[in-house]
C-alpha cells in the first residue's frame, strides 16, 4: 500500500507542478462558471415589454390592452404606447422594447361581419421568446372575440332578438374558450444556470485529465521511468494503481473544486450534497477507465494526445455539456445517454430541480458505472492481446 500511495504522490506532484494543468482543471472552470453566472444572473423571472400601436381605436383594441395590463399579466409584461407602426418598429430595432402589437385600423368594424383584420407583431431577432408571447396572447384574445362573435350569431339564429345583442355581446365577453392550453411549471424547484453549468464546465474540464494522465504515461516510458520502476521489488499492478490513485484524485480534485466555488461564489444550489459527492466520484473513476483505455489503444505522446481530444470532445457534445439537454434534439437526447457525462448532468439536473437520494442520482449513477465497466472490460481485452503473441 506504501508503494501504491509513493507512485500516486509522485504523479501528482509532478501534474501540480505542471501550470497548465492548474488552469485547465481547477482556474478556466471556475472562471467559466463565473462567467456563466454573470451572463444568466437575475434572468429567473422572465419579463416582456411590449410596445402596442392601436390604430384601430375601437373596444375591441381597447380590450386587447387591457387584457396586456391586466392582473394576470402584471409580473410578466409591461406595455408602452405608440403612435404609429414606424415609431415601434424603431424602438423594437433599438431595443427599448422587446415586440410590438400593431392593432390595424378597422379591427373593431370587421368583427361585424367576416374574419378580423390580422393583427401584426413586430418582433426581433434578439427577443424571440417575448415575440412569442406577444403572439400567444394576440392569438388567444382573437380567437376569443371570435369565440363571442360566434356565440352571438348562433343565439340570434336560434331566436334571439336583435334588440338583446347588445345584452348577448357582454355575456358572451365574460366566456372563456372551454379548452384552453395553459403552460405549467414542474413542481420541482426552478433550475439555476449555474447549478448545471457549473458542474457542467468542471466535467468538460476534467476529462482533459485523460490526455495529461495517458501523455505522462508515455512520457515516463521514453526517459526510463517506467522501466527503472519495473526493475525494483515493485509489483507492475501496484505501478497501474497507483497512477490510478493519481488520476482519481486530481479528477475529484478539480470536480470538488467546481462544485464548492459554485455553491458559495454563485450560490449553486442541489438538494442532496450527498448525491452530489457520488456523482463526482463517479465521474472520476470513468476519468481513471477512460485514460487507461487512451493508454491501450496508442503507442506514443503524440498519438494519446490526438485520441484524447477527439474522445473529450465527442463525449462533451453528445453528453449536452456547452447546452442544455431539453434544447437538443430527440436523437442527441439519445446518444447523451451512451456518456458518462450526460448521465452525470442528468443527475445533477434533478438534484438542482429539488430532487433527493437515489431518485435523482440512482440511475445516473448506474449508467456511468455501466460505461466504465464496459470501457475498463475493453482495455483488460486489448492489454491482453498485446501480450498474445
């Protein structure tokens, strides 16, 4: 056990006197994260100012506005009037609103008779999702009045008198479609930015480990090292495990690091620390399988060095490392699930969500452990037929 623990202090010595790896591993995630933070902060509540231009100057616009200023839509939207649609076109370009409604001239008189006049939204690049919601709600009072107008006609197609319209119309104002589509937050807890990507970044990060571990591997192996170590009273398992040793702790190291500097710079936040600490062992026992499989697969510095690379960066797009997973496709979604690290980052998704124990890290955990242990069986294979002769 001495002589495990000597080898694995002597590597890490030699990584913490490496500065590169000091920036990779614990300052560019940090500082990443932080930017992150920054980039995201005071973006939990989602806000629209709307411009809207009522050309038309009927009840029907006048409603429109209210239902933007009314109390549903207090915390969410803040309204500005124009005059004319040149005048909200040029402050949506400019930024000092978000969208704008242009209510056409005539929207009230068309409701008598034939479909209403379409009312336009003026929207930017920059804000899609407030356009999104000015339309949503343009939509839905349209097809309300619609709804109402509708009403109306089939009450006095049944009998009614013309002289009860006036009385019909107000009642019919009062009605709501009968299916409405409304959108739900999850019970869960509100997912903050930083509590993904700040793992997120330190997972990126760490899996760079597996290029310095597998290079230093052969390093060692053209000046002697590896040989001169072989030659003493030293069992050649005790050499693997104690670069193992190495490896696992400078990965947890830098996961650890992440996490703390996110929790109390940032003010991160997951449910469960305990889930949180067995997600990074997880991930840096895969680290340790990963550098052992770049180990069996080359011959040289150079050619570890390229491996490693394209396997970090193939695992960090699949697994939803620089997005969120719920904005990639179905079929990424799919293929995050053959990694490591979108397993972890669905993890730590749940434990950010207000998610505890093993529901939220049992299955994470069991993925990762299945990728390692396929990845560990394949280099045992590939170690053994080196030595075949």
């Amino acid at each position: 056990m001495r002589v495990v623990l000597a080898i694995a202090a002597k590597d890490l010595r030699q990584r913490l006197r490496d500065r590169s790896a000091w920036v990779i591993v614990f300052l560019a995630p940090v500082l990443i994260s932080a930017l992150m933070a920054l980039a995201f902060n005071n973006n939990d509540e989602f806000r629209a100012n709307l411009g809207v231009v009522d050309l038309d100057g009927g009840p029907a616009a006048t409603g429109l506005v209210q239902v933007l200023t009314g109390p549903e839509l207090d915390d969410t939207v803040q309204v500005r009037s124009y005059d004319t649609e040149a005048a909200a076109r040029r402050a949506v370009d400019a930024g000092d609103v978000h969208a704008a409604i242009v209510v056409p001239q005539g929207f009230t008189r068309s409701l008598h008779g034939g479909a209403a006049n379409a009312v336009t939204v003026l929207d930017s690049v920059d804000y899609g999702l407030q356009a999104q919601l000015a339309r949503a709600v343009t939509e839905s009072y349209v097809a309300q009045v619609n709804a109402d107008r509708l009403s109306v006609a089939t009450a006095v197609a049944a009998g009614a008198a013309e002289t009860d319209v006036p009385e019909l119309a107000a009642r019919a104002a009062l009605l709501r479609l009968p299916e409405e589509v409304r959108a739900e937050g999850l019970p869960d807890d509100p997912l903050k930015v930083i509590s993904y990507f700040g793992p997120s970044m330190g997972m990126f990060f760490v899996l760079f480990s597996v290029g310095f571990g597998a290079r230093s591997y052969f390093v060692e192996q053209q000046q002697g090292t590896l040989d001169r170590i072989a030659a003493a009273p030293v069992a050649r398992s005790a050499l693997l495990i104690g670069k193992s040793v190495s490896t696992f702790v400078y990965s947890l190291a830098g996961l650890a690091t992440v996490t703390v500097v996110s929790w109390l710079a940032f003010d991160a936040d997951w449910a469960d620390p305990f889930g949180v600490a067995a997600l990074s062992v997880a991930m840096a026992v895969c680290v340790v399988c990963l550098t052992a499989l770049v180990i069996a697969l080359v011959g040289t510095e150079q050619q570890a060095q390229g491996l490693a690379s394209i396997l970090v960066f193939a695992l960090v797009l699949l697994g939803g490392n620089f997005v969120f997973a719920s904005g990639t496709t179905p079929a990424i979604r799919t293929l995050a699930l053959f990694t490591p690290n979108g397993w972890a980052l669905r993890g730590f998704t749940d434990l950010g969500t207000g998610v505890r124990g093993w529901d939220a890290v049992g299955a994470p955990l069991l993925g990762i452990a299945a990728f390692s242990v396929v990845v560990a069986a394949v280099t045992a294979l590939l170690i053994r037929l080196r030595r075949t002769p």
